[in-house]
C-alpha cells in the first residue's frame, strides 16, 4: 500500500517535472521575441511583427502551443495535488534542526507557484484570450494577432508595469528551484553534475526574470518625462 503510493507520487511528480522542463524551454523564446518591443535594433518593430507572424502561422507551432498548454494544466493540476497528498500525509509540519536541505526557494515553491499562476491568467487575459478571440481587442488595436500595440496599450499603465514587476520577482524564485528540481527528479543526482545543474539554474532564473522584467521597467521609465538618477543625474525622457 505504502509502496503503490510512493510509486504514484513518484509518477506524478515525473509529470511534474516533464511538464515544467517543457514550459522552461518555451521561455527563452518567448523571452527573446518580447525583447524586439524594445528598441534593441534599428528595426525592432519589424523583427517583432516577423517573429510573432511566423509563430502564428507555422503549423508545427501550433502544435506546440496546444502542449505548451497541456504541460502548464499538468504542471499546476500535479503540483496541488501532489501538495495535498504530502500534507494529508504529515498533517504535523515538523522540524528538524540542521537535518533539512530546503532551501527559502524550495520551502515556498508552492507559494510561489501561486503568484505564477496568477500571473499567467493576468497575462492571459492581456494577450493569448485576446488572441484566441474569447476577450474582445482592446480599442484602437485593429488586429487581435497584433501583439506590438497591444503591448505598448498595456504598459502605457504604470501600474500594470508594476503589477508585472511585482509578479516576475516571485516568479524568478519559482524558476530558480524548479530548474535543478526537475533534474533530480528524473534522476541526475550526481556529485559533480548536480552541483553544476543548480549553478546553471541560478543563471538561468536571474537572466529570465531580469530579461522579462527589463520590459515594463523601459516602459515606466520612459512615461516619467524626468527622473533624478542618483549616478546620471536628471534624465529627460527623450535620453532613453
Ligand atoms: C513582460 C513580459 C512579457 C511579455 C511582454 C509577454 C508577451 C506575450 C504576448 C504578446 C503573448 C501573446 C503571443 C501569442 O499568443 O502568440 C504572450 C503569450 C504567452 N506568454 Fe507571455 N509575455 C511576458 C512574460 C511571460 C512570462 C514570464 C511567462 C511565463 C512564466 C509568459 C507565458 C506566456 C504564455 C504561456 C503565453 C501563451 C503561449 C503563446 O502564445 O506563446 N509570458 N506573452
């Protein structure tokens, strides 16, 4: 009995893993397409719209859309679950002085994961449900597979781009733990790897959440017409 049960949690949590390993490749992607919105080129506009047609139209792309979907259900839908289970299963949390190897990252990747979740139905509501025509297309943006004004409508709110920041920071956290908790779910546990996979992660999380985060920042410094830097001193707009 004991023995099904680790087998079944020991299942889902391969789901777990599988699931959030494929949404992790999806974000350095979805990271550097978002990038071109900022003036990172001379024709970032163009890159972008290019990049978002042809993630539009390509027909193996939307194949990988519908997974990414499934993968995001499966992640969320077995982590509760799997949450559930461990505190039906220890309802006392106990303690155990120097024998834990939690870190403040793993102890609150459920929480974590919340903010993501939230996040996402936010940034849904935004974009994708705009896109898949269950929202209306906000006003003045004719085309609901036109992501550039879209994004640019959006972040013209400050407090959307802090919204968005706020909600990145958490979801950094959430990343920099899975990332090494995948693998060692699927079995690379390893003296010299291991070691290695959590560095990687470490790197991994900062640039994707710096990376993401850059976008509303460039957007709320750019609608302050003048801000005091403590090392530039006063910036006008139009210096950005
Ligand atoms: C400031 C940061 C971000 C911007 C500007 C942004 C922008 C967008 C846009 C324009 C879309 C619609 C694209 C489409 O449906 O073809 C989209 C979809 C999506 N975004 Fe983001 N995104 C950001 C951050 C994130 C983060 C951090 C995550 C995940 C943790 C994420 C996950 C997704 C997913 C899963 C979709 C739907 C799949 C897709 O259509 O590509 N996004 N995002």
């Amino acid at each position: 009995m004991a023995y099904k049960f680790r087998q079944s949690s020991l299942t889902k949590k391969m789901l777990v893993a599988c699931a959030g390993l494929f949404v992790i490749i999806f974000l350095p992607v979805h990271l550097i397409t978002n990038l071109f919105v900022l003036p990172i080129t001379p024709d970032h506009e163009q890159t972008f719209r290019e990049i978002t047609h042809f993630l539009a139209t390509f027909p193996v792309i939307k194949i990988i859309e519908i997974v990414l979907m499934a993968a995001i259900v499966v992640h969320v839908a077995y982590s509760v679950i799997l949450y559930l289970q461990n505190r039906r299963a220890r309802p006392v949390r106990y303690k155990r002085p120097g024998h834990s190897e939690q870190t403040p990252f793993s102890r609150f990747m459920i929480h974590t994961g919340i903010v993501l979740a939230l996040f996402i139905v936010i940034h849904f509501i935004n974009f994708y449900f705009i896109k898949l025509g269950l929202l209306p297309v906000p006003e003045g943006i004719e085309n609901r597979e036109d992501f550039y004004p879209m994004i640019y409508r959006l972040f013209s709110d400050q407090y959307y781009c802090i919204v968005y920041i706020i909600l990145l920071i958490p979801t950094g956290f959430h990343l920099d733990h899975a990332f090494q908790s995948a693998f060692q779910t699927l079995g690379l546990n390893h003296p010299i790897y291991t070691p290695i996979i959590r560095v990687i992660g470490h790197i991994f999380a900062i640039v994707i959440t710096i990376g993401f985060i850059s976008i509303p920042v460039y957007f709320l410094l750019t609608s302050i017409p003048v801000f005091h830097c403590p090392i530039y001193g006063t910036v006008q707009y139009q210096d950005l």
